[in-house]
C-alpha cells in the first residue's frame, strides 16, 4: 500500500512539466488586488477626462485578471483604436514597443489588432500587426548597422512577443539576433542585468518555443531552448531572500517568465512580500500596479492569445475609501547633488521640504534656491515625469545617456516622481551610460 507521500511523489513525476505547485493570493488578502485593478480603472479614467493619450499597459493588466469593470475596459479599448489610427494617420513618433503593447492590450480585448476599423484611412482599416512587423525590421536593421536596438532589447522583446502571439512567422534571423543579444549580455542596462528585459525575452522565447514552423527546425529550436535556460538562470541569480526577483518593479515580469517555464520558486514568498509593499503603497503608480497584477491574478502575458472574453463578468467592485493620513507638518533635512563625471562637476546642496514630498519637490527647492546648478527639465510619461535634463546637460538615447538617481551609492527603484526621501538622506543625479 502506497503512503500519501510517496503517492504524491509518483503524482509528481508521472505529471512532468505540470504547472508548478499552486500559488495564488489569499483568499484573504484579494481586496489588494482589487485595490490595485481599481487604481488602473481610475487612472484610465482620468486619462480620458483630461483627453491624454490612452495607455496600452493600463488596459494590458486590466484584462490579464479575474475581476473586471467591462464599461472601463469597452471605452479604453475604443480610445486606443482611435488614437492608434490617428498616430498612423499623422505620422507622429510610435516606438515599436509601443506598438506591439498596443497590439497586445486589443488582443487581450478579444479585438484583431490586423482588422482596426480606420475609416480615415485607405481601405477603411488599419493592420497594425503590418506595422509592428515593419517596426521589428527596423530594429534588426539598427541592431546590424549600429550594434544597438532604436530603442531597447526590452521593446524588441515585447515586439517579438506580440507577433508570436498573433501567431506571426518569425524569421530566422530576428530569432537569432535575440538569442545572440542574451549570449552577448546586451540585456544589460548602466552595466546591470536587466531583469525586466531578460523576463520579457524568455516569455518571447517560449512562445517562439511552441511554434509549430520553428519546431521544424530542431537546431533554432535548441538554441531556443538553451537560451531560456540561461536568461532564468540569471534571472533566479536575482532573487532576493524576501522573494524579490530583481527590485520590487521587475518581480512581477519575472515571476512570469518563470511561472511560463514551470521553474519551481518560493512563489508564495514573493507573493507575500509584493502584497505587503502593496499596502505600503509602492504599487500606487498605476504604470507599476499594470505590470504586477497579471501575475497576481495567475496570467502571464502568453495567455493574451487565448483568452475567453465572452466569459467575462462585470465584477471588479467599487473602491473602498482608504484613510488617507493627514498631511505631515514635520520638515525633513536631504542633501542633493548634481554630478557629471563627464565634465569633472560635481555640486550639492541641502534642502528641507515636508515629510513625505518626493524627490521631485527636492528638485525644485534647490533648483529655486540655486538655478544655476539645480535647474532642470522633465518630460511626462505614463511613469510619471522623466527627467531630461539638469544644468542644462541632457541625455541622449543615441549616446545612451541619461540622469541615473541615487540614494547614496544604490540606484533608485523609482523616479522622482514617486521617490519619497528620509530624513538625512543624501540623494544623486548622475550622469551616466547605459
Ligand atoms: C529601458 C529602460 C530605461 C532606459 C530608457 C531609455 C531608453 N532609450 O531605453 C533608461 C536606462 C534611460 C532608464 C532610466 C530610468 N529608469 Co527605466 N526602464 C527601462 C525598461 C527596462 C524598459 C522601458 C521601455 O522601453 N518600455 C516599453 C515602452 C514601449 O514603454 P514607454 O513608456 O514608451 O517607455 C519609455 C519610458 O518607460 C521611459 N522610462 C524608462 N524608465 C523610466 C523610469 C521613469 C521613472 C520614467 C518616468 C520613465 C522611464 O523610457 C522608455 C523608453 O523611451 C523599464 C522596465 C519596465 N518594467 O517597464 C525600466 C523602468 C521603467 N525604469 C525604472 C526606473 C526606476 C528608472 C530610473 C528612475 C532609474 C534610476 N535610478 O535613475 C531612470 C529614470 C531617471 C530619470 N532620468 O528620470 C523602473 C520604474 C519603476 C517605478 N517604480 O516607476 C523600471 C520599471 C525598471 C525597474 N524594474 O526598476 N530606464
Ligand atoms: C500557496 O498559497 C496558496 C493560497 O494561500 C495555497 O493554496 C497553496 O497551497 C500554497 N502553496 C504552497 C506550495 O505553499
Ligand atoms: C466602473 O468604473 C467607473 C469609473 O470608475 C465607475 O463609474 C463604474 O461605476 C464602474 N462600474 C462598475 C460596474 O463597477
Ligand atoms: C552585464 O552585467 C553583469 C552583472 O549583472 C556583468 O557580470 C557582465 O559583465 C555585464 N556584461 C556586459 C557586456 O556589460
Ligand atoms: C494561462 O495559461 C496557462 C497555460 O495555458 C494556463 O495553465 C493558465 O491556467 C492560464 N491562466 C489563467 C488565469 O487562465
Ligand atoms: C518647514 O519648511 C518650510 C519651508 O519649506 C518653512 O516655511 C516651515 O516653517 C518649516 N516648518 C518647520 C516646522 O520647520
Ligand atoms: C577630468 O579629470 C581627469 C583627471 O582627473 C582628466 O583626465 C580629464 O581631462 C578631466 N576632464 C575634463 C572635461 O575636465
Ligand atoms: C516622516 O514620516 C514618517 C511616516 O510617514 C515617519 O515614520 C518618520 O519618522 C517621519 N520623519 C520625520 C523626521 O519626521
Ligand atoms: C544626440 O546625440 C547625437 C550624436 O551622438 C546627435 O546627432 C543628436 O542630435 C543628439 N540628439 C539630441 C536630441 O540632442
């Protein structure tokens, strides 16, 4: 007679390559989820009142779960096939990662980003699958002419994701410069494995992975394979002992990647300690909650292709109304500085500003108090603002340079936007490479 537990072990191996052992939020704990599905509703919302563009990742994560509010999907969906039309039409800038998360949020809505209606333009309809197509060829081409991608490794993954998904060919050669780019560590980001980039690429690969034209060619169809292999080594390399996979805002993109390979993790550990940052409130970016909530609800971005919309319920429940802790009166002492190790400069200042401001607000007091060291420009973006320039000196993505953040020697996890300081703390602007 066999003993439960050598019974669950024959289970276990007579079921190979089952998904990994359960792992799920508490049942308990699920109104976070809902906190976070409800800050994503509310961001979409707001978008549309104040007419700003509409964002693919928002409506990406909101149908990657178990709870929807169907009008709010409906109405962003129909905002991203106008807007999408109107980029087309004036020709205005749409990077390629852009595109393919554009695709990928109408195919998660059940519509065929290939059939747009478009009745501006020629035919009465837009193939954006066509033009995602074209975006790739372009970054292969700079990738072959320049050594680097138009815009990253991070977008040309999502570019091959969402092609795979659409059930697109992919040639050879464009699978092998992303199989050349992971053996080369161009997944590297200011001289750092990027997780959210490798995390991307192994969910490209194994959707490639299960191609029926690539499984035709066994020795593409290894390389594949060995290549996944060695991105989830890095990325398990980056697990933290509190279950963190890289920092807090790369977990969710890697916990996929993992998840979609049946590799084992400590995934209740990882999922313990997002919910409790989530009731901090370090999700409350709604960019953030978007790529943290299809893992919390058991997808993964490979289910974009099969997704039963007809099944969906009108379930997402309204917000509750959160205690919001009154505004502090203490003040808080930082000290800031601008360096430039291209220019040998290096200037720092001290600053007070209320307990709880961000790292922006420290900007502007000391851009106030001293103009010509601390003066700077930002450009909006659905992260919130991305800070273009300081002293005059701005980044450039042809020369891959950027204002990095530091709090002392760490590299920020967050942008100024959302980075709240502590007392005494002493924050960087770097100019640095990536
Ligand atoms: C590539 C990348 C960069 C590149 C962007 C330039 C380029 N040409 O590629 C570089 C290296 C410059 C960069 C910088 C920073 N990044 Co970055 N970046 C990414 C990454 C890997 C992909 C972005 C992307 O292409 N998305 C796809 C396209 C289609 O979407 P998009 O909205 O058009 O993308 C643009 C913006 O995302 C913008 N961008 C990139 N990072 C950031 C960060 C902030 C705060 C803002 C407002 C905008 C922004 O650049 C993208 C390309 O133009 C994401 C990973 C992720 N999970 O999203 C991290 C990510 C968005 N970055 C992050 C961070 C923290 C930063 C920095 C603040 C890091 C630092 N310590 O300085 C700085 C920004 C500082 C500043 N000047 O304001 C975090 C944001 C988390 C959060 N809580 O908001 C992410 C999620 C990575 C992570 N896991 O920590 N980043
Ligand atoms: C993980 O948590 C879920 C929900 O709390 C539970 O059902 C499951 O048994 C746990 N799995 C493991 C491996 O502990
Ligand atoms: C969906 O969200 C909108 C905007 O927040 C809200 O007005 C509406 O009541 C919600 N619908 C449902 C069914 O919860
Ligand atoms: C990429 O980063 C890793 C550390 O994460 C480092 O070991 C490796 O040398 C880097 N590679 C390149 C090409 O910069
Ligand atoms: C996502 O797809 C996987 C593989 O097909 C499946 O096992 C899983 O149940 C799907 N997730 C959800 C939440 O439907
Ligand atoms: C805090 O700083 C502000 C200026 O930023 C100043 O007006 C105020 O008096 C300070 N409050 C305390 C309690 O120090
Ligand atoms: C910066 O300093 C280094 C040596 O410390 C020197 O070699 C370099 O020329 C200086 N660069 C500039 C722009 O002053
Ligand atoms: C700032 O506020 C936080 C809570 O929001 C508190 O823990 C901290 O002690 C405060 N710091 C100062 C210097 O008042
Ligand atoms: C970025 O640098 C390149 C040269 O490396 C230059 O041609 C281009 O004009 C710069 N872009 C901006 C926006 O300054």
């Amino acid at each position: 007679m066999l003993s439960s537990s050598v019974f669950i072990l024959l289970l276990f191996f007579l079921c190979p390559g089952q998904p990994a052992p359960q792992c799920a939020v508490p049942e308990s704990q699920k109104d976070l989820v809902t906190y976070l599905l409800n800050l994503m509703v509310q961001a979409e919302t707001d978008n549309a009142q104040n007419s700003l563009n509409p964002n693919p990742s928002l409506l990406l994560g909101l149908r990657l779960a178990q709870q929807h509010n169907l009008s709010v999907e409906q109405s962003a969906l129909t905002k991203l096939q106008q807007d999408v039309v109107s980029k087309i039409q004036g020709g205005l800038p749409f990077s390629s990662g852009n595109v393919a998360l554009y695709c990928m949020a109408m195919q998660a809505s059940c519509h065929d980003p290939s059939d747009i209606p478009a009745s501006v333009l020629p035919g009465g309809k837009l193939n954006l699958v066509n033009v995602l197509e074209e975006k790739l060829v372009e970054e292969i081409f700079n990738i072959e002419k320049a050594g680097t991608p138009v815009t990253n490794y991070y977008q040309v993954s999502l570019d091959v994701l969402a092609l795979c998904l659409m059930g697109k060919p992919m040639t050879a050669l464009t699978t092998q410069v992303l199989i050349d780019a992971a053996k080369t560590n161009k997944f590297n980001l200011s001289g750092t494995f990027s997780v959210d980039t490798g995390s991307v690429a192994v969910l490209a690969l194994t959707c490639l992975k299960q191609f029926k034209t690539i499984q035709a060619f066994p020795t593409l169809q290894s390389r594949i394979e060995s290549t996944i292999r060695k991105l989830i080594t890095k990325i398990e390399q980056q697990k933290q002992e509190s279950g963190i996979i890289g920092n807090l805002y790369s977990t969710g993109l890697a916990a996929q990647a993992l998840v979609a390979n049946q590799v084992n993790f400590n995934c209740n550990k990882t999922i313990k300690t997002i919910l409790a940052q989530v009731s901090a409130g370090a999700f409350n970016n709604p960019m953030t909650a978007s790529q943290i909530v299809p893992f919390l609800g058991g997808y993964t971005y490979l289910n974009v292709s099969s997704l039963k919309c007809s099944a969906d319920q009108n379930n997402l429940p309204l917000p509750t109304p959160t205690h919001t802790s009154p505004p502090s009166s203490s003040n808080i002492s930082v000290q800031f500085t601008v360096a430039n190790p291209f220019l040998n400069s290096s200037n720092s200042i001290d600053v007070s500003v209320l307990n709880g401001s961000t790292l922006l607000t420290v900007m502007e007091k000391a851009a106030q108090l001293d103009p010509q060291h601390f003066s700077f420009t930002i450009q909006p973006s659905a992260y919130g603002p991305y800070v273009t320039s300081i002293q005059g000196v701005a980044g450039n993505s042809t020369d891959h340079t950027y204002w990095q953040f530091l709090s002392g020697t760490t590299s920020l996890s967050q942008g100024v936007g959302d980075y709240k300081p502590k007392n005494g703390e002493h924050l960087v602007a770097l100019f640095s490479t990536y």
